[in-house]
C-alpha cells in the first residue's frame, strides 16, 4: 500500500492553509503529520479523505487518485478516519456506535440501519461478531452497553478509533487522538495504535503532541504555515532546525 500527497494546496479566500505539501508513505506503517495549531494538518487529512477537493495536486492510493472524489467514495477505498472533534452518538450504547461504523462499510449509510438492526441475517451477525471482536481489542467490551455520552473522554477516542476500525480500513487517519488525554489514557491508546500495522493496518497520526508521536511513527512530516518544512524519522525532525525554530521552539517558550 503506496499514500503519494503529491503538490497538495487548499486556499480558504487568502489564506493558503496547505500549499505544494509532498510527501509519501508506504504500509503498514505509522506515519506522523505534526505542526502548530493552524499549520493545516486537519485541511490536508480532509484533502485525503474527501471532505475537501484541493485547488491543485492529487493524492494517490496505489497509484489511482483518490482526491477529489466524496467521503464515501473515499471510505470505500478503506480509508478510514477520526475527527479531531469527536462524533460519536452520545445517546447510543458504545456497541451500537461500533456497528455504525461496520454498516458505513456495509451500505455506506451512516445511521439508518442501526435502526433496523438484525432485519437482514448473515451480514448483520457477521457485523456483529466484528464489533465484539473490535471491543474486546479496545477493551470497550465491558462497557459495550452504556450510552457513549457517559464515557470519559479516553475511552471516547479509542471508541471513535473501533467505529473506524469496523469499516475495515487499510489506512486510519487519527485526528489528534490523544489530545486532552492524561498519561496513563495516551499511553493506553499508543500501545494499541502500535498494533495495528501488524494488523496490516497503516495509521496517519496528526497531532500537536510531539512526544506521542516520536515514540510511534516511523516518519514524521512536520507542517507550518501550510507547507511541508520537513519530513523524515521522528530523530531527523527532532533535531532539523527549520522544525526546532517553527515548533518545537514554540512549545519550550
Ligand atoms: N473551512 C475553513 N474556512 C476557512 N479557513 C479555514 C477552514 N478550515 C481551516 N481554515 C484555516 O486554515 C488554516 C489551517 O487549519 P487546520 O488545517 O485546521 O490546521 P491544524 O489542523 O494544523 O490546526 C487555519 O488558519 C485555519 O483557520
Ligand atoms: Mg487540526
């Protein structure tokens, strides 16, 4: 699995929030995009997932252009992705809000047939048996009945991360997943990225927090001012200067 960003720029009315961003990666694998708030890291995940079409360059999964093309065209490719603001079903069980995950891939339809869950046999028990497979891997099993709004905010992001993984994706895009995450929650959700490669699942972390993710990714490009100022293993952008100066700097002052 070959992700090609080649020559990505978005343009909000005089603003360039991505400009000529290039790099590539291949999986499975973890990869990083990391930046100051409003270096236009969320504008380059919603360039890669569809939810904005950019003013110029393409991004290619194997090779096909995948940007451009509706969210849902996109999620079908097994795309999958969190948003840096959570959208979870706050009155539904945890459990149900996984199964709309698996139905997004099943139908491509968000919410209406978990609503009429069990009406269609074999691919609804097969969604299911996912799902509690899912649960049981982000240990969200036991809390499998409750309302997702009475979930502190740990399990929040790791139950975003199992509704993704239920559409079965090959590459998951995680918009700053561990913020607003203690120690011990952003730990917890580290070691369960670190498996998913091995899953044959290529993650794209995008986050603010450095040291989450030099311990994960095995590249790291680094944006500011929506251009691409480095990319590289998590040791050369640490100790690039450009990056130094742009944020890493930022964040000691
Ligand atoms: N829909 C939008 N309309 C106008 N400006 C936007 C929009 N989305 C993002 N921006 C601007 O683009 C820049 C990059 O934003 P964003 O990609 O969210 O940055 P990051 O995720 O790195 O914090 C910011 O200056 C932001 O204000
Ligand atoms: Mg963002």
């Amino acid at each position: 699995m070959k992700i090609e960003i080649d020559d990505i720029g978005v343009r909000f009315g005089g603003l360039w929030a991505n400009r000529n961003v290039s790099f590539s990666f291949e999986g499975p694998s973890i990869t990083a995009v990391i930046g100051p708030n409003g270096a236009g890291k969320s504008t380059l995940f919603n360039v890669m997932t569809g939810f904005i079409k950019p003013a110029t360059g393409e991004i290619r999964l194997r090779g096909e252009r995948i940007s451009g093309q509706a969210p849902e065209k996109v999620a079908a490719r097994r795309i999958g992705r969190t948003f840096q603001i959570p959208e979870i079903c706050h009155e539904m069980s945890v459990r149900d809000n996984v199964l709309v995950g698996a139905h997004r891939h099943i139908r491509g339809n968000l919410f209406s047939q978990v609503l009429n869950i069990g009406a269609s046999g074999a691919a609804e028990r097969e969604a299911g048996d996912r799902v509690d497979v899912i649960l049981k891997d982000t240990r969200l099993y036991d809390l499998r009945d409750r309302p997702a709004g009475t979930l502190p905010l740990g399990r929040v992001r790791l139950l975003e991360i199992a509704r993704a993984l239920a559409s079965e994706p090959e590459l998951l895009l995680l918009d700053e997943a561990a913020s607003g995450l203690n120690s011990q929650e952003s730990a917890e959700l580290a070691a369960f990225i670190r498996t998913l490669p091995s899953r044959g699942i290529s993650v794209l972390l995008i986050e603010h927090n450095v040291g989450f993710v030099m311990e994960l990714a095995s590249t790291v490009a680094v944006l500011d001012h929506g251009q691409l100022i480095a990319v590289g293993t998590p040791e050369e952008v640490r100790n690039n200067e450009a990056v130094i100066t742009a944020y890493l700097g930022k964040r000691k002052s």
